[in-house]
C-alpha cells in the first residue's frame, strides 16, 4: 500500500508541473513570461452582461479526496503551446471573444473561416520568408475577415486593413487606379515589413498586435505612462482605447477557434480553394475582360484575382504591367491576346479647354481625382492649358460620369456640357 504522504508528495509535484510556464514562449517569445493566466467562474458578454461558466469545484472539507485530484491532473490537457508559434494566453476576456464568435457573430464567423483556406497558405509562406511567426496570420482574420475589399470607417483597405499612409510607407501604391492595399500579396509583404519593425520596438507580440492597431506610438507613450511592458496590465487602465484592449483577446480567440474549428462548434464550414496563379505582364490600359477573353474564363475570376486595379483595366503610363492569371492558363493567354486583338477599347470623354477653366476644376466637374487626368494627358500639376485644347477624361466601366458643370442657354435656361466620347485601341 503506497503511504500516504507519498500520493500527496506525488500531486503537488503534478499541480507544480502543471501550473508552471510553458518553456516554448520562453524560448521563442520575450514577453511571454510576464503574461498572465488567468481563471474565473464568469465572463464578461459583449453587452456588458457577467454570465457564469461551469467549473469543477474542488472540495472544501478536512477529508483528502486523492482520487478525485488525480482525476482532474490526469484529464485530457488543452492544446500545447507547440502547436502556436505565438504566445497564447486563454483569459476571461479570451473566452469572451471564443463566445462571442461562437453565438453573436456566428454565421460572419463561418463565412470568414471559409474565405480563409483561399488565403492562408501563402501568406503563411509569406510571412515565414520574412522570418515571422505564422501565426500572425489571424490577424487579417479579425482585420477583414479575409475580405480583400473590406474597408473601414477609418479609410482602412484590404485583408491588413492599412490607412494610406502607412500602405505607402510600406511600399504600396494606392491612386485613382491602383490600390495595392487589396492585393493579398503585396500587402502581406507589406504587413510582414511592419509587423517586424514593430516587433524590433517591443519585442512582444501582444504589444507588437496592439502596436499594428493602435500605432506603435501610442503603445510606447502607455508603456511610458504606467512604467509597464505587459499589455493585460496596460488593459487594465483607460489609456487605450476598447478597441485596442480588445484586439489581442480577438486575435487569440480567433487564432485557437480557427485552429480547431470543430472543438469550438464549426462542424459545417465549407472552405474555398486556395488561391493559386501566375503572373503575365500587359501593356498600359489593358481591359480586364480583354485578358478574361484571352484566359478563357470569366471576368468574375480575373477581377478576383486582381482586386487592387479599381478600374477594370491596367494603370496608363506604364508599359509593362504585371497581372495575375488563373493556374496553367500563361501558355493559353499568350497564344489567344495576339489572335483576340483589341476588342475592348477603354472609353474616354474629350473635353475641349474653355477661359478660365483649371485642371482642379475640370477634374472635381467630372468627378475624378487630378492625378489620373494628368498621367492621360501627359501634363504636370504646373502645365498650363489653353483655349481650345482637347483633354481626355477617363471614365471607369464601373462609373458613369456626369459633368457638374453647366452653362447658360440664352433663355436662361441651363443644360449640361455634353462631351465627345472617346476610345483608346490597346
């Protein structure tokens, strides 16, 4: 017979084992020594409301229960951190967001689960060329929902979510005709850059999350601010904003229900293809449908593949213009685009210069930005126009545009100016 002494020597080395950290943030992630685990018997709904978990209740009498203590160090054990390449910290708040996800938003959740296989693996390889964990990749999970059109109240685009300006510090371009912020490539290239800058400043990745949300210098003035370099402890003060504290509990939530969709109720999800193409270089203004003609397939699935040209066809100025094509189509579309030649022209409206007209004026008229209508017409912000001088005004296939301004008849009646329409041959 085992002593008794011994058995209860034996579980407190387990509840030690158990309870201690995990030696793979250690090693991997500086920060992660300082987060905190945490347990409760409620938690807080997205609507302000505590509602209680079930838990296993210990017993509180004098008498040992070894048996029923052995029971639950034996049980099954969550995932193991191996199986995250971030840091993973399941609190009251995490499972606030696994339920949330689970009831509120539901069906969103699902729809974002299933557009994520389409995406994933190559921005997973993206992000590991660029020596990241590939993890991180949840992150566009709560950003857009893998929805490359997606775009925010704050003028944020695309699968990363990126303002303008951080977009072009990071080597995106966004105009009148091109918003790379949508194309899945080159903005997680752009994302991974970022990503791994902010992790040089903070060298956590819950702060590296919060930084890639809030901006890292909000980050650095709270650590200044509460002398403090763990994020659930900057929570706990009013500094950042509710999005902000809310962001690494979401990516957590989203990371562990993705993983492991089934354990957390995601039995039906039906997960789109992943992406796959090659790249064929075409001449300046290239209509998509011409090259959806030339792939043999639909405009749909050459406008997909191509969600950063906002306006049905390559950017002008530029001779050579990458584009993406569906997988094994190059040798198809090299053969069909000399045979097809140019079936669809890109419509322009000419507009004949009158006194006093500006090109700021002419471009807000006609509804466009000023920076397309001097790439069509060859001209700087400093050229001067003249009294009768013919200029191009581009018009997206997507767009009707409607001049705003007006003249006066003789009777005092006023009607539209009405220009010529025009095309380019590609």
């Amino acid at each position: 017979m085992i002593p008794k002494t011994y058995l209860i020597g034996t579980v407190f080395l387990l509840f030690s084992t158990v309870l201690s950290p995990v030696a793979a943030q250690d090693t991997f992630h500086p920060c992660s020594a300082k987060e905190e685990q945490i347990s409760t018997t409620s938690y807080l709904s997205p609507d302000g409301e505590w509602s209680p978990i079930e838990t296993l209740a210990l017993p509180t009498d004098d008498d040992p229960n070894d048996d029923l203590i052995l029971k639950i160090l034996l049980k099954e054990q969550p995932k193991e951190e191996s199986d995250f390449d971030i840091p993973i910290v399941i609190n009251a708040k995490v499972e606030q967001f696994i339920q949330y996800f689970q009831t509120t938003i539901r069906d969103r959740f699902a729809t974002w689960l299933a557009r994520s296989e389409k995406y994933i693996p190559f921005m997973k390889n993206l992000l590991k060329e660029h020596g990241l964990p590939e993890d991180l990749v949840y992150m566009a999970l709560i950003e857009s929902g893998f929805d490359p059109y997606a775009y925010s109240r704050s003028k944020a685009s695309g699968l990363w979510q990126f303002i303008r300006w951080t977009g072009k510090r990071y080597g995106l371009r966004v105009d009148w005709w091109v918003d790379e912020r949508r194309d899945p490539e080159k903005s997680t290239i752009a994302a991974a850059k970022y990503l791994k800058d902010l992790y040089e400043t903070f060298e956590c990745w819950y702060l590296v999350a919060a930084g890639y949300n809030a901006g890292e210098y909000k980050i650095i003035r709270a650590m200044k601010r509460y002398r403090t370099e763990d994020f659930w402890k900057l929570t706990k003060y009013r500094y950042l904003k509710r999005e902000t504290k809310n962001y690494v509990p979401q990516m957590i939530a989203a990371a562990l229900i993705a993983k492991d969709p089934e354990k957390y109720g995601f039995t039906d999800v039906e997960y789109a293809e992943p992406l796959q193409y090659e790249k064929v270089k075409v001449p300046e203004l290239t209509a998509l449908s011409l090259v959806a003609k030339a792939c043999e397939t639909s405009l749909k699935e050459i406008k997909d593949l191509n969600p950063e040209l906002k306006r049905g066809v390559t950017p002008p100025n530029e001779l050579e213009y990458e584009i993406k094509i569906p997988s094994g189509k190059k040798d198809l579309f090299l053969k069909n685009l000399e045979a097809l030649g140019p079936l669809e022209p890109f419509e322009f409206k000419t507009y004949r210069v009158k006194n006093g007209d500006t090109l700021g004026r002419i471009a807000r008229s006609y509804r466009v930005d000023l920076k397309p209508l001097l790439e069509i017409n060859h001209l700087k912000k400093t050229s001067r126009i003249s009294k009768g001088m013919i200029l191009l005004i581009p018009v997206s296939k997507d767009e009707k545009i409607k001049p705003l301004a007006v003249a006066k008849k003789k009777n005092g009646k006023v009607r539209n100016r009405k220009p010529e329409k025009r095309s380019l041959s590609l």
